[in-house]
C-alpha cells in the first residue's frame, strides 16, 4: 500500500509518500515541503497547495492520504490557514477517490513512537529509523508528513479492514433476518 501524508500548513505544508504494509519493511517513496510567502494573497497560496498536490497525486498514485486533524492553537490565523491546506488536501484526495484518513497529532506520534507526547525530535528519529534513512528528513514538516504516512498504513489498514469486516457482518445479519422473516410469512 502506498500512502501520501500530508502535514498541513499555510506556510509550509509537508509532503510524504511511504510505501509497505504492517509487519512488513517501510520505503520511503518521495518527501518535500511545499511552501507559500506569508505575504501573498491568501488564494493564491492555496491555489499553489492545490497544484503541489495534484503532481504528488498523479505522479505517486497513493492508495491512501493521510492528513492531520487539525487542533486547537492559540494562534487563530495559524488555524485557520492549517485548516485551509487541509482542506485543500481533502478536496484533492476526494476529487480523485483516494480514501482520505485524518489523524491526531498524538495518534501519529503513539503510532511511530509509542507514546502519544513524544517531542518532534523523537518521531524524527523513529520515522529515520523506520525508513532506514541515513539522514533525518528536514524540515520536520517533511519528518511529520512520513510520519503521517506511517501512521495511516499501520493504524488505518487496519481501522479499514475492521469497517469492511463490520460492513460484511452487518450485510450478512441484515440478509439472515430478511430469509427469516420471509420464512415466518410463509407459514
């Protein structure tokens, strides 16, 4: 499986393509950081996100995005721009019917450290270890986008899979009480 991970930022969004599957080696496919001037029209920084991310998707072909969930900052104009290249990710992602999963900070740090607090330079390291890079990614954007991407192939697969296995189940039982509630009309 192969997942794009998609760290938001008005300034500095962080791009990330992993390739595997859990249990199973990582491969580090591509990572960049795409980034805006603060002091261009707000329209146009989204529409260069927009561009940036529909080359990464038709030129890596994720199976999958994975982009952060966005949380509360004290910084309302840094939400708010996060929340927009989000966005942004989301509408490409959808527009190409690429799943979309949205991850917590604390989930993706849990995912590649094992715990839900660790600091930047700790998942840093796990996501270098992880991927057998020489070299850390830089910036962390780039570091917190594969991170993403990690996260979503070991947590999401499986979330997927339990959805589809809870869909299949339901299918079934709602089949079950259909045939029976045929066969007590008829009698």
């Amino acid at each position: 499986m192969r997942v794009l991970g998609v760290d938001p930022g008005l300034t500095r969004c962080g791009l990330g393509v992993v390739e595997g599957e859990p249990g199973r080696q990582l491969r580090l496919v591509a990572t960049d950081v795409v980034r805006t001037p603060s002091n261009d029209d707000v329209g146009q920084r989204l529409m260069v996100l927009e561009q940036e991310l529909e080359e990464w998707l038709a030129t890596h072909r994720p199976d999958a995005v994975a982009v952060e969930r966005i949380f509360s900052q004290h910084n309302l104009r840094t939400v708010m721009g996060t929340a927009q290249a989000g966005a942004i990710a989301l509408l490409c992602a959808a527009r190409r019917g690429v799943p979309v999963g949205v991850h917590t900070p604390s989930e993706v740090k849990a995912a590649v450290t094992g715990s839900g607090s660790a600091g930047k330079a700790q998942v840093t390291a796990m996501v270098s270890r992880l991927l057998r890079l020489a070299d850390p990614p830089r910036p962390a954007d780039s570091a917190d986008a594969l991170a993403l991407a990690i996260c979503h192939l070991w947590r999401g697969t499986a979330q997927q899979r339990l959805a589809q296995s809870w869909v299949a189940q339901s299918r079934l039982a709602t089949s079950r009480l259909a045939s029976a509630g045929r066969a007590g009309s008829a009698s």
